[in-house]
C-alpha cells in the first residue's frame, strides 16, 4: 500500500465546483487500495463524499519526504516549490482547460486578463516539465495537452521508444458519476411559487461563468413559452464555493437579459446559493429538460462539460451546444439535442421537441441513466489508478526543454517589469504609480 497525496486549490465542503468535487472522489477510489492525504489549499475541512479529513496547506510542509506518490491539480506545484523539486513521482491532472477559461476572465481590466493569462501559462509549464504522468478528460484534451507536452520537449524519443502511443505519459482519465438521484423531492418546486407541480422545468446546472452562454438560452424562452406555454427556465447558478475567484459578469449579464425579456421572476428565475453538492441531483431530478450552451470558442472544443455527469445520473436530457466533446457523445447516444451556438430558434425548437414529446424525453432520460452507469468514477479513473500501482518518475523528466526552470530565479522581475511596461501602455507614468502605490497598501494590509 502506497501513501498518496491528492492536492487541489479548491475548497472541499458542503458545495463543491468540478476542481474539488474530482479531488474528493479521486480520493475516495484511490482510498480503497492506498492512504491517501487529500489536501485542499483553501484550508482544512471535511470531505462531503466519503467523511474522509481534508487537510489545509500546511499538511504540505515536508509531505514530500514521506509520500510514495502525488496527484495535483491547479496552482499545487507552484505554490508549494519543494514539491516540484522533489523526486516524488508526480501525476498532473489536466482535466480542465483552466488556460482557455483565464481568456474570458478579468472583464474590463486588460491588466487583470494579461495577469491570469500569464499566471495559467506559467503554471502549465511548471507542470509540464515536472510531472511523470498526466490524465485528460476526452481525447480531444488528450491531443491538446500533448502539443503542451511536445513544446515541452517531453514528446521526445525516449519517451517515443518506450510508447510510441506516449499513453504512459498522458492517459484519458475523465469525470464520473457515483450515484444516482433517488427522486420523488421537489426543491425546484418548492423553491420557487412561479413553478406549478406539472409546470415543465428547463434547468440550467453550475456555474454561470464568463465562457457559457446563458443569453442564447434566455433570448429562446419567448419561442419555448409559444410553444410550452407553462415551460419555466431555471438558474441554479449561486456565487462559486470558492471565494477567491471574482463574480463572474455573465450572471449579472443573464438577469439583466431576463428583465430586458419581462421574464424575470416569473418564467426565469435564479437561484441565489450554490446547490450543497449531497442535493444537486435531487434539484436536477425536479426538472424536464437541462441546458448548457457556449458561443462555440476554444474553451469549448477543449472542455469537458461536467455538469452533464449530474445530468446523467439524474436522467435529465440535455439540450446543449454541438462544440463541445461531452454534448458530442451525449447527443450521439441518444440523451440529448444539439444545437449550433449563439441560435435562439435552434434552442427553442430543441427543447419544445423534448416537452412536448413524452416518449422521446423517456428514451432520453433513459439513455442519459445508461451513461452515468458507464462513467462511475471506478472505471473513469482506472488510468489514474493504474499508474499509481506501481508509481515511477518518467523516463524522460529532467530531459525537456527546461522552458519554465530556466527562467525560474528572474521571473519575478521580469514580471513586475513586463507589468510596469503594460501600465506604460495603457496609462502612463500615472498608471504606474497609481499601480505601486496600490500594490504597496495591499501589501501593508491597508
């Protein structure tokens, strides 16, 4: 039995976002056959999956000389150096694409958007370099990630001689599911006093961030309601368990676009609290259809859309946005419509085709059933799992491009003076004091 540690930046709780929610059940499937410390750097908590302790950063000071094996996610590696210098072979899981989400991020603020950017990409390359074995979400990710791996210098032909496939570097390991909604609850319902116990609800699940378009759905809701005149569209999309990441302008976007409509409070509402992850099937099992919809960027043909596990493990049928991967299969096996992005009519179509046949929501609710049986985490992790039994350095770690190492010691420098000549840019000398005298107070705690 090996010891791991499972590490994600995001806070474990009663509500959790993707990051955490993977972290937990990762910890749980590894759990079975090794100790596993599972670690959240937002700070000591209990597991909601298994009641397993989640430990704080601090549990990091000096792991690395007693673990076999590490699992990481996020900004793990860069927060905490003595691990990236460590010999412990290192698992990096790349489910999310978190570089493409940092490109809708930031709003307004240029500098705020240039800073994200340049904290993902910097915190990719750290990973790159570093890890023995990383794990992708579909094979579109999977052949995303290699082309980081192969800038890298880690597709080389040590690693080719070994695998030509380069499957022992970087494997598919996607979300799962872990149970199914147990039904008869009516939380939407009882909820919201608009919705009437036989209203058909369309209901949109997690997060409203800045890369999904909640507006096409909103915009389609005047053509749903001619044709489903009780139909309800539904949010439940509170403020991100994790504090630290900024209010997403989408949502204020969204309820806006719903009173520009006349529809909001009455046919569309919004939820105020994130869903308590032990309740979220049971709110999706309260609906009739769910949606997801994105504007057809990168971040789309990279992603890897979780929220439609919960849609399968409730047996909701899904009307979503055809870029995607995970849309992609739900669609092909039958749990589902797709619709080109940014098309109101082509939503509203979709969604009235699924309320107003009985028969097809039922075949498409028992085909998204069907799926959440085929992705439990037991089997999705297999991969993960596999490289853990016999947990090794890569062949060839040491021997890539050494992009991030080599500029290690100077990069803050180099940061503070590519910012200084960025405030330069936008607003002159006064910018720039303007700037360092914030930095400083914020240092100073004033």
């Amino acid at each position: 039995m090996a010891r791991v540690l499972i590490a994600t930046p995001e806070p474990i709780g009663r509500r959790l976002a993707g990051p955490a929610i993977r972290a937990a059940h990762m910890a749980r499937v590894v759990g079975a056959s090794h100790e596993v410390d599972l670690v959240s750097l937002a700070g000591a908590s209990v597991s909601p999956v298994d009641g397993r302790p989640v430990h704080g950063p601090e549990h990091l000071d000096g792991l690395e000389r007693s673990i076999d094996a590490a699992v990481v996610q996020g900004r793990v590696l860069v927060e905490h150096p003595a691990l990236h210098e460590s010999s412990v072979p290192l698992a990096i899981d790349w489910f999310d694409p978190f570089h493409t989400e940092a490109l809708h991020r930031g709003g307004a603020d240029r500098i705020r958007r240039r800073d994200l950017v340049d904290g993902a990409h910097r915190t990719l390359l750290a990973q790159a370099e570093r890890g023995d074995f990383f794990v992708a979400s579909n094979d579109a990710q999977r052949l995303h990630w290699l082309g980081w791996l192969a800038a890298a210098g880690r597709c080389g032909p040590t690693m080719h001689d070994e695998d030509p496939t380069m499957r022992t570097l970087i494997d598919v390991a996607p979300f799962g599911t872990a149970e199914a909604a147990r039904g008869g609850s009516t939380p939407i319902r009882d909820t919201f006093s608009a919705i009437g116990s036989f209203d058909p609800v369309i209901v949109w699940a997690g997060g409203l961030h800045d890369w999904l378009d909640p507006m096409v759905v909103i915009d389609a809701m005047p053509a749903v309601l001619d044709a489903v005149a009780d139909a309800r569209l539904v949010f439940l999309a509170g403020p991100h368990p994790n504090t630290s990441i900024e209010t997403m302008g989408v949502r204020g976007q969204a309820i806006n676009r719903a009173r520009e409509r006349r529809l909001f409070g009455t046919h569309v509402l919004f939820v105020t609290e994130w869903i308590d992850y032990g309740e979220r099937l049971e709110w999706l099992a309260d609906a009739t259809v769910g949606v997801v919809a994105d504007t057809g960027h990168l971040e789309s043909m990279v992603s890897h859309r979780t929220r439609l596990l919960d849609h399968a493990a409730a047996g909701l049928p899904t009307v979503g946005t055809d870029r995607d991967p995970l849309t992609r299969a739900w669609v092909a096996a039958g749990a589902g419509l797709a619709v080109p992005p940014s098309d109101p009519r082509a939503f509203a179509d979709a969604i009235a085709a699924l309320c107003n046949d009985p028969e097809r929501r039922s075949g498409a609710s028992a085909a998204a059933r069907s799926l959440a049986e085929s992705h439990r985490w037991e089997q999705t992790l297999d991969p993960l799992c596999r490289w853990l039994a016999n947990p090794r350095p890569a062949s060839d770690r040491g021997r890539g491009s050494s992009v991030s190492r080599g500029s290690t010691v100077p990069t803050g420098l180099r940061r503070a003076a590519g910012r200084v000549r960025i405030h330069l840019d936008e607003g002159g000398p006064t910018q720039v004091a303007k700037r360092t005298i914030g930095a400083a107070r914020r240092r100073l705690g004033r």
